[in-house]
C-alpha cells in the first residue's frame, strides 16, 4: 500500500475512535435518554427538592378537565394519589350551559334543593392514612362546584391538612375556601388557590413550594 494511504487509512481511525469516546462519555452523563426539561420540572424557582408532606391525596371533582391538569400536575409533584369525584349522572355538555335557563346546572343554581349530586364514591380508598389532602374544583357562578358537597360531609378531615385549590374562566377563589372549610368542620384547612385553566405546571410548583406545609 502506498505511503499516503496508510496515512490517511491511519487518520480515519482515530478521527473514529475520537468520536466513540466523546460520544460515550456524552451518553453516560444523561443516561442515553434527552434530558429533562428543568424548567418546567423545578418551576424555575429553585425547588427540585420534593416536601415530605407525608401520604398526598388530591381529591377532585373536574366536568371539562381544567381541574383535573392541575390536579395531575399536584400528583406529579407531590408524588400524592389522585381521586376524582364522579356524579353518578354525569354532566353532559348540555348540563353544563350555564347561560341557558333550562339546563341542569341553571336549574340547580337557580333551586339549592336540587344541588344534592350523588356521587358514584364519596369516599376514598383508605382516607384514614392520608396527611394532607389537596380539595380541587371549578367556580361555578363565583362559589365552589356544589359537586364537592357531597364529599366535604362524607368525611372527617380531622387530623388532616386541607389545601383547597380550584379553576376558573376568571373569578378569584373568593370565599369559596373558607366556605368549604365550613361545611367541612374538622381538619386544618389552609388558604386556597386560583388557577387559570392555561396555568403550566410550573405554576403549581411555585405554589407548592411556598406553601411550607412539609413535616419537620
Ligand atoms: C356552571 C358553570 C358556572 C361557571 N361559573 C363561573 C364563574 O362564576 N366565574 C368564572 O370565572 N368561571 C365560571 N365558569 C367557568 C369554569 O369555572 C372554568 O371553565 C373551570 O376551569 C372549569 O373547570 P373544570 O374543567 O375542571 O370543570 C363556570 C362554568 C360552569 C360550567
């Protein structure tokens, strides 16, 4: 083989072998998989560490699934379980026109005897065991889904902290925390919180971050 050849068979291979080691090391570092997005996952507010806020149920009730994002969005950072408050006759999109006098949730508003909603589970799967528990729901017509009645009598949040946290097209929570805390009776009820349903999770992370509920 001719001298240049050789040189340039030579270079090839270690230009290559170059290539595989950074390449490796490269891999190592992120495990193989694109790295997650930091932003999104620590709110930008310099909280990666997760709060011990012991067992975490987030119980919600959502008829358009604005509260249910948020609500997966507290799971995901509080590492809690989930709980949705389903009606045993759910809201179909007719139900829900609020501006139409003849439909169910005008009718209800309009006549309180007709807010009792049953609920196909009014209790969830092991209550007993749970430290803190997240109280999610829309604002209907600037008060709290009547939806979660049904709920907040069923159960004794003794012992519990309660953290209230709802969505809305662009009322504030109002009184309709307190209002809860009232029905309920028992538990350490916390001040509640407002989001938009286009709020990002990094929203819900600052919120959390600042609630400094965590155990010593
Ligand atoms: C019956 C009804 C009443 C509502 N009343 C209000 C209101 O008073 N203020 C407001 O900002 N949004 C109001 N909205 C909008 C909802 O609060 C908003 O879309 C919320 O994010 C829905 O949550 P969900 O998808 O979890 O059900 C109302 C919606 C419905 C269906």
């Amino acid at each position: 083989m001719k001298k240049a050849a050789k040189l340039f068979i030579l270079t090839a291979a270690a230009l290559l072998m170059c290539f595989c080691l950074a390449f490796s090391a490269c891999a190592e570092k992120t495990g193989g998989e694109p790295e997650p997005d930091k932003t999104e996952e620590s709110g930008g507010s310099g909280g990666e560490e997760r709060q011990d806020f012991g067992d975490v149920l987030i119980v919600y009730f959502s008829a358009t699934n604005n509260t249910e994002k948020i609500a997966g969005y507290i799971a995901d950072i509080t590492g809690g379980t989930t709980f949705e408050l389903v009606p045993q006759t759910p809201y179909t999109a007719d139900d829900l026109k609020y501006y139409d006098s003849d439909s169910r949730v005008y009718k209800e508003y309009t006549d309180a005897s007709l807010r009792d909603v049953p609920l196909v589970n009014a209790t969830p799967e092991n209550w007993e065991k749970y430290d803190a528990v997240f109280v999610g729901y829309p604002i209907w017509w600037g008060g709290a889904s009547w939806v979660l009645n049904g709920f907040i009598t069923a159960n004794d949040f003794t012992g519990k902290t309660v953290i209230p946290f709802c969505t809305s097209a662009g009322s504030g929570i109002g009184s309709s925390d307190t209002q809860l805390k009232e029905m309920a009776g028992t538990g350490d009820w916390k001040a509640g919180r407002r989001f938009s349903p286009s709020d990002s999770k990094s929203a819900v992370q600052s919120w959390i971050n600042g609630l400094q509920l965590a155990r010593s």
